[in-house]
C-alpha cells in the first residue's frame, strides 16, 4: 500500500508511464508505484501547492503554489526551468 502524508491532498496525478504518482499538499512528492524507482520530494518546503500535471514524456511537472507562482519542474533536476510569477490563479 501507498503511505502517503497524513496531512491534506490538493492534487494527485499518474505519471505517463504509471511509475510514479504525484501528490501535491503543503509539499509535492513523487511516491513509486513498483520497484523500479524509489519515493522522493520534488519540493519539501511548505509552499502549499494545488493543481499539479506531468507533461506528456513524464519528465517535468507543472505546478501552483499558494503564492500563485507557476512552475514547470524538471523532475530529474528538480529545478524550475520556467517559472511565471505571480497568477492571479490557484489550483
């Protein structure tokens, strides 16, 4: 079984390639579904972020956070290669 945080869900989405799911609350965390990759956060600093999608080859994730700040993550760098700043938007 999948653990997931206790705390709020805002967004969940499977990954093109149903490895991973991704859910958004206070973090996002990228949680493994077989045993070819392992769980990780793609950001752990309490941002409060809503509305996430992987794009369509599964190697970034966009995303909202409570400050209406935008980003498309590259998940294998987990930086924000674009970032658009600030919505008057939140997922």
């Amino acid at each position: 079984m999948v653990d997931i945080e206790s705390e709020e869900l805002n967004d969940l989405q499977f990954s093109p390639d149903e490895r991973f799911l991704a859910v958004s609350n206070s973090n996002i965390r990228l949680v493994a579904l077989d045993h070819r990759g392992n769980s990780f956060f793609l950001r752990a600093d309490g941002r409060k972020y809503g509305t996430i999608r992987f794009d369509n080859t599964g190697t970034k994730l966009l995303t909202i956070n409570a400050q209406s700040e935008i980003e498309l993550i590259d998940i294998k760098s987990r930086v924000a290669v674009k970032r658009i700043c600030c919505s008057s938007l939140y997922g």
